[in-house]
C-alpha cells in the first residue's frame, strides 16, 4: 500500500489535471456555501503539493492541493485524485 501511495505521488506533479475519485464532501463550494457538497467526479488543475513549512519538511494530512476554478480550492490526499490522460 505504501509503494502504491508513493509510486501515485511521484507521478502526480503541480500542474497536472486530476479528476476527484472519491465521494469528498465540502463546505466552502462558492454556490453552496455551508451546505454538505459532494465533488466527486469535478476536476481540476493541482496548484500545490505541501512538502514542506518555513523551510521544514512535514508529512501533511491532505497535501495535495486543486483549484477547480478561480474562487473554489481544496486540499486532497492522493488516493481521492485520479490523473486525467488527454
């Protein structure tokens, strides 16, 4: 499992397209503000992979961030993403 999980986060880089895999439920959706939202199957563009903090290296709970468009973001962990193939 743990190879698997490294072998994913080698491949998925900041620039990437994914595509959510997993039921996530959110709270922050810009059209459904503080209402359960569930963005499975939504895609978007990594913009950041959290690898470190002031200058240290951490092992963040969600570490993957996506922005689905320009007011809506959130944090993933890798096996809530699937990389789009064009």
């Amino acid at each position: 499992m743990l190879s698997e999980v490294a072998e994913k986060r080698e491949v998925m880089k900041v620039g990437d397209r994914v595509r959510v895999s997993q039921s996530v439920v959110v709270y922050h959706h810009p059209q459904h503000k503080k209402e359960p939202f569930d963005i499975i199957g939504m895609e978007g563009t990594i913009i950041s992979i959290i690898t470190t903090w002031e200058g240290r290296p951490i092992s963040a709970n969600l570490p993957i961030v996506v922005e689905f468009s320009p007011k809506f973001k959130s944090h993933f962990r890798d096996s809530e993403l699937e990389a789009i193939t064009n």
